[in-house]
C-alpha cells in the first residue's frame, strides 16, 4: 500500500543510484542519511527544527519504545506519527541490535530473545512475532524483520548459526505482520564471510519483500571488511527495492556504500558527537572545546544554511559546550544533522549529473590512502 521504489539516474563508473522512494507519509529522494530518534524523539531537538534540517526520513526502537512507554500508549495516542508529532516517514528497528548490544544481559534461543532490563532488572522475552506486533502497534512506515546481529569478531560456526536463525525468524516475522500499510524489510547477515552473505541475500530476496537491509556491520570490525561486505551483498538485492545499510553515517562509509549502490541509511553520530562538543564541517571533525574556537567569531560554516550557522558564531557554541548549556547540544545537533543530509543531497544531485565519481572520487580511494585517513576517526 503506497510504497514503491523509483531509480531516476544511475552512475556509469560505479553502482550509484538516485531514486524516489514512497511511503504513507511522503517520499525520501535516495540517496539519504537518516537520523535517529530512538525514544521517539531526536535528541534535543523539536520536530520543527528536524524538519528545518532537510530530514525526510527517522528512525525509533522497537525495544527502547518497549519498555518506555510502551507500544499501547504510543497505540493510544494515534501511532508514532501522532504521538511524537513528525509527518514525515518512520522507520523502526525490530529490537535486533539490542541482541548484539545487550549481549551481557541476554540469552538466545530459537524461540527468541530473553533480555534483563537495565532499567529495573524485570526480564523481557522479545520474540519474532512480539517485535511485529509491538512495530505494528507503533505504526513506522517501514518495520525491520527481528534478526540476531552477531559480534565481531565471531567464528565462522557462530555466524552461520545467528544467520540461519535470521532467515528462520524473517519467515515468523512474514506470518506475524497485520499491516499493508507497512513495508517489513528483511536483514541480511552474514558477518564478515562473504560467502555467508551472497547465500543470506540470495535467500532474503527469494520472499520479494518491499526492501532489504544489510546489517550487522559497524560492530567493531575495519572498515576495509565494511566496505567489502558492502560491496559484495549490495549487487545481489533487488534493484527495483530500497537498499538501507544498517547503523552506517560517516562520510567515506556512506560514499562507498553509494557507490555500491546503497539507498538510505541511519547513524546516531550527528547528536552524539553534538553531545561531547564535536561538529562535523566539510568532512572533518572538531572539537568546539578547543581553545583555538574561544574567539573564533565566524560561522560554524559560512556556506552551511542551518540556524546554527545563520545565526551563531563558533566562540558562542564553543561558550555554551564549555558550559555545558543544553541550548549548545541542540544547536550542534540542528548542524550535524543538516551536514550528513545536505551531504547525502550533494551526492544525490551529483548523479543525477553524471558527475558522481568527478565529485566524490576522493571518497572512493582506498582506505589507506593518506588523503582519507584523517576520515577515518570520525
């Protein structure tokens, strides 16, 4: 119901691709970062000053949302939508990487997921069919397949044993949705064998879902094994379906991923690095608390059209994160947002062009070369 996907430029060099994809609540022009808004929200932020960032599209999780406030509240209130006052699309996580990131107080089974709160210690069984229905009752747009995302590094028997058990609960997840108004994407697996993943993505498309996602990368592993897995997997999902790589926003990982041929993604970076005082400015990564920014009265970014860089010099945002004042948080936030989606919007338009690899091909070296390293630690 209302989702398709359209291609509307492809690079001749490389897999790129710009395209639209439709949802119940809009459109996203692909390539495009998402950002995060875990607990219904985008940390610090109103929906308006997201809006104002140039977001189409954001993310919440099915096991935070869970436990506070629970699925029947946001139910209640009218769905996701509603509740939290964003009219754009929504995405929901299944719950899955809490299976990766909770693994000190969890135990897995076939059956499912048994996890010790770290809010009252309470245990939560999440299963296939419970992580649908709670994504059903939340109402996102797009809701992801419950998968078990494996560590890195991990032995070959472990993954083979989290990937099959994936594809097992994507069937249960298929019988589980109640929903034609939500697209249930698949997760491929795999960890770092490639093998594991051509035979994962090769059974994921055989259930012709709405979308495809590559997740459980970004775990700890290099980002030379990302960018190969990537380069792999991409190719093998459908080309008429958004791709979306799961937890992936640096600048260079999203360039390759791109240039695999990679639609959407999502990462909490923007407000996380906003959170310690960094910006991220034309690539780079700094840190306002520096005393080199103490009377720095310019923009953040002259050429950036965020209310951050509009109105605010680097010496008042460097005052405020010395400061600790929270007003500092939501206007780095409002700039890092607006950095990876224009980002993301400049690649979009530079294929639309055909100019993809003339404009970005610096992105596209090799992972050891010194033109990229300084990259590397954002």
């Amino acid at each position: 119901m209302n989702f398709s996907f359209q291609s509307q430029a492809n690079c001749q060099q490389t897999q790129a691709r710009a395209g639209i994809f439709s949802t119940p609540h809009g459109v996203v022009e692909t390539p495009r970062f998402m950002p995060v808004g875990t607990l219904a929200n985008v940390k610090t932020l109103t929906p308006d000053q997201l809006q104002a960032t140039g977001a189409q599209m954001i993310l919440a999780n099915t096991y935070h949302l869970h436990l506070q406030p629970g699925e029947s509240i946001v139910q209640q209130a009218g769905g996701l939508h509603r509740f939290m006052h964003w009219q754009g699309p929504i995405l929901t996580d299944s719950g899955g990487f809490q299976v990766f990131s909770l693994s000190e107080l969890r135990s897995i089974t076939d059956e499912g997921v048994t996890f010790r709160s770290p809010k009252d210690g309470q245990f939560i069984h999440l299963t296939p069919e419970k992580s649908i229905q709670i994504q059903n009752a939340l109402g996102a747009d797009v809701i992801m397949a419950f998968d078990e995302c494996p560590p890195y590094p991990a032995s070959r028997d472990a993954v083979i044993e989290a990937t099959h058990r994936t594809y097992r609960w994507l069937e249960r997840c298929i019988a589980a949705h109640q929903r034609s108004d939500q697209a249930l994407f698949g997760i491929v697996q795999g960890g770092v064998y490639l093998d594991l993943r051509q035979q994962a993505a090769k059974d994921l498309i055989g259930f012709d879902l709405p979308g495809y996602a590559i997740g459980g990368v970004s775990v700890g592993e290099p980002a030379e094994l990302i960018e190969q897995i990537v380069r792999v997997t991409t190719p093998l999902l459908p080309a008429n379906k958004p791709r979306y790589l799961m937890g992936v926003g640096t600048y260079r990982e999203m360039v390759q991923a791109i240039a695999a041929g990679i639609d959407l993604f999502d990462c909490v970076i923007p407000t996380r690095l906003a959170r310690h005082g960094s910006a991220l400015v034309r690539g780079e990564r700094w840190n306002l608390k520096n005393a080199r920014f103490k009377e720095d009265f310019t923009p953040l970014d002259a050429d950036c059209p965020c209310y951050t860089c509009r109105h605010f010099s680097r010496a008042y945002l460097s005052h405020l994160l010395r400061s600790q004042e929270i007003l500092g948080y939501t206007l780095l936030s409002i700039h890092n947002i607006t950095e990876l989606v224009r980002f993301t919007e400049r690649i979009r338009a530079a294929i639309l062009a055909n100019q993809f690899v003339e404009e970005f091909g610096d992105w596209l070296q090799p992972s050891e070369s010194p033109a990229v390293a300084h990259f590397r630690s954002i």
